[in-house]
C-alpha cells in the first residue's frame, strides 16, 4: 500500500455496469511526511473515506477486488483504511 | 484507475485472435487539472468511448478483462468510463 | 498495452522448460509520434512478429499467459499485434 | 522482493476487516549499499520485523497474500524476511 | 521480462517457510547494450544462475511462482534463464 491523501472525487454516469454503485476518490500519494509524491490514482472508495483523510491505498486489482468483497470488479485501486498515526524512527 | 483521455486509435489487423473485435485506444494519461502525465497507454474501449473524452483508464489485465467480461482475455488495460466531472478541494 | 518497436532478439538455451520454443524479442517502447520511450522488454512473440516491426506489447504475466493459450507460463510481457496504423487527433 | 529498510508503522483503526490484525510497517526501498531509493511502500509484516530491519520487501498482492496464508487478502506488499548479509560482486 | 545482471545473493536466516531453500539473487536491470538500468531487484533463482551472468529477469508473482512450479509462492521475481546472445539491429 501507499500513504495518500484524498483530494477530490470524479463522477461519472457512463461506466462498465460493474462499477455502479462505487463511489470514486482522487487519492495522491504522499511521503511518511505528508509531501505529495508520485501521480494522482483513481481508487474505489472501501472505507468510507473523505476528501482531505490521510489513507491506506491499495495499488493491485486483485488486492482491491478483496478489499470490496468482488473477484470479478473492473478495479485497480481501493482506499481500504483512514491513518490514525504515522511514527517513525526508531 | 487514473484520469485519462482519448487521443487517438490504433489499427492493427495481424493480432491475437483473443483481441479480435476489440477497440483499441490511445489514451493519455492526466492529472485532476488536465495536463498530460505520464506514457501513452494503450487500451480496450469497454465505454464506448471517443477521441477527445475524458476517461476512466484501468491499468491491470485482471481487471480490464472483468470490464469486458472475458477472464482469459490477452489485455492489460481498459477504458471502463467517462468522466462527467472532477471535483476537487475539501 | 504500450506501442513498441521490435529492436532485437535474445538467445538463452539454459532456461526455464516452460519456455521451451518461445521467441523472446527485444522491444522499445514508444511514443504515438514513434519516438522511443521507457525501458527495453523482453517479451515473448505471439504474433509472429520480426525485428522492425511496430506492435502491440502486452505487460502482465497473465494477460501474457492468455495470448500464449498457456495459464501458467512463466512470462510477463508479450507481443500480441503488428500495427498496421496510428491515427491521432480528433 | 526489492531491498528495504523498516522506518516506521501506521496505525489506523478505521480499516477493511480483513486487514484486522494486520501490522502495517513503512518500508523504504534501499539498494545494495544501503543508500534509500525509491517510494516508502506500507507493507504487512509476514516476518516479524521491526524498526531499524533491513528486510525483503514483496511487491505483489498475490504473492504478499500467499506469504500471509491468506488467498484474497486486500494487500499489496508485505515484509517476508529479515536480511542477515548481502554479499556483492564476483 | 528485462535484461539482468546478476551482482550479488543475500542471506535472509529469518523469512517467510514458504521460501525455505529459495536461493536469493540480487539482479542489476540492464539496457541491451549492457548498461544498467533502474533499480536492483531481488529474484528467486530459478535458472541455476551465478553472480556475472546476464539473465532473463522475469518480474511479476503469478509468473515467477509458475517458473518456480509453485502456485502459491511468496515470490515476485525469478531469474528464468541465462542469456547466450543478444542481436540487435533490422
């Protein structure tokens, strides 16, 4: 998994009947210390995540299609947990 | 997914007889504020979708064969919708 | 799928059985305008493809497997189409 | 499996069910001679490992499944073993 | 697959049981003209291969556990063979 923020939605009515009912998030990853990095994914929403939560994003479509309960789902990317606390060190 | 858009097709009549039939597009992918990011990709239409769209670009094979309901299907990427709006910002 | 061009073969006589008759090419990927892009691959041929070539590359093992007709080949990236034509713009 | 050094953990209370349970390891992709390079990855940890590790790194969510025991886990990296020595050059 | 070079092995005593007696190769990318190229991998050795060799470096999970005939391996990469010759050039 990657740490990301979410930074927006996307909507949009015409798409493989396998995805109804997902909602989609705008997720950027992000370093340890919360600079963004790296591209921005599109991933089906399984934690019940908002705009501006620090998140656990699942970058697999397999891994993702478990995390929604669905083998078969047109998906690659999920939002499966909200960051409580990131600690780092030793 | 990432955000993508539609530039262009390809033609290809010597192919995997498993691709037969399939559309395949040249799309760009974008950030949320529309600049091209990123290698051209190219992908089986599953959206009926066209040159100039905003789209929903899946990047695995696993999953763009569950977008065209074909599980042995030889395809590593799939347009799977398009997009009405992207709304980002808390 | 990306767009490559076929640049070259590899010949490796100790290797796994399981790819035993496969033609390994090596392939550019490029840009739609044909400029090269990215990393060379190593991908088997299924479309009886030759150096010089413009084609399809696949990148995933499963996807790869299932040009092949072989589930569990150990590969991950094949050619599966020779482009024909390029059509860009809308 | 990429070379990688544990930085930190994650904690996050709000997350799929199926990750319950589940320690979540920053991890930091190194190379041979130690020096960092590349994303920090969040990795369950199949080995045991903590703070400080230098570790094997699986970058798979099947393979991070099957190293957890756990066929459609929602993952997509895990920690599966501790580095003892890295032995370089002919 | 890519281009590799073999330049190391490492010793990892406390890993996941279903690596028990994987022999652990740390494989340098590598253009086809023999330069190196992008990160070092950590492979499964699945082709008898020794530190110096140019290899058949095949990077995916479901692939490399197939090399390896093992369905449900930890593994992510394998070096799947040991390359002879490389031809370039129409």
């Amino acid at each position: 998994m990657r740490l990301g923020r979410v930074v927006g939605t996307v909507v949009a009515t015409r798409k493989s009947a396998r995805l109804d009912g997902a909602k989609l998030l705008l997720v950027e990853a992000m370093t340890a210390g919360g600079v963004p990095s790296g591209p921005v994914t599109l991933a089906v929403d399984a934690a019940q995540a908002g705009v501006g939560d620090t998140v656990l994003l699942l970058l697999e479509g397999r891994a993702a299609g478990a995390a929604l309960g669905r083998r078969a789902a047109p998906v690659d990317a999920a939002v499966v947990g909200i960051v409580d606390a990131i600690e780092t060190g030793s």
